[in-house]
C-alpha cells in the first residue's frame, strides 16, 4: 500500500509562522506578528573581537609582563605594539 502525501503532512500538527502557534497555518491567521528579538550579526562579530583581543591580550599580558620588566621597558612601548597588531591608530589627526 503507497502512503500518499497528503496523509504525510496531515500527521504533523499545523503551525503558524507568523503567530508562533499550532492549531492554524500561516495564511488562516488572524493574529498579529509577533516579533522574535534576535541578537544582530554585527553584535555576534564583535563579541567575537573581543574574545580574540581578550585571548590575546591574556596571552600577550604574560609574555608582555615579564619582557618588559626584564628589559625595562615602558608600557607605552607595549600598548603601541598591540594597536599595530590590530591595525588601529590613536593618533591625532592634527599630529
């Protein structure tokens, strides 16, 4: 005996896209559209720098800690190697 399709998706409950509920499908509701609030790509990008710049600087503070006290170097001298790393600048436009 061959199931035909339509017995098929009679055996899953109805649900809507719009409302979130079962019981109706999309094109039969009457409700309003409820909004899912989900975290913007954007958002997740930089939550992602910053675990990589927290990674590094936890793994670049304990080389960086006992370099600069061996050597004797400032820490103005290690700051400006990190923005090189990352490419930012703190100048001013007018230097």
């Amino acid at each position: 005996m061959i199931s035909s399709p339509c017995r098929a998706a009679d055996s899953k409950p109805k649900y809507c896209q719009k409302c979130l509920q079962e019981g109706h499908w999309t094109y039969e509701c009457r409700g309003k559209r409820k909004y899912l609030e989900r975290e913007t790509r954007t958002t997740r990008l930089n939550r992602k720098m910053e675990k990589m710049d927290n990674s590094r600087s936890s793994s670049g503070a304990s080389s960086s800690s006992s370099s600069s006290s061996e050597s004797g170097g400032s820490s103005s001298e290690s700051g400006s190697e990190g923005d090189a790393e990352t490419g930012t600048s703190h100048k001013h436009s007018g230097d």
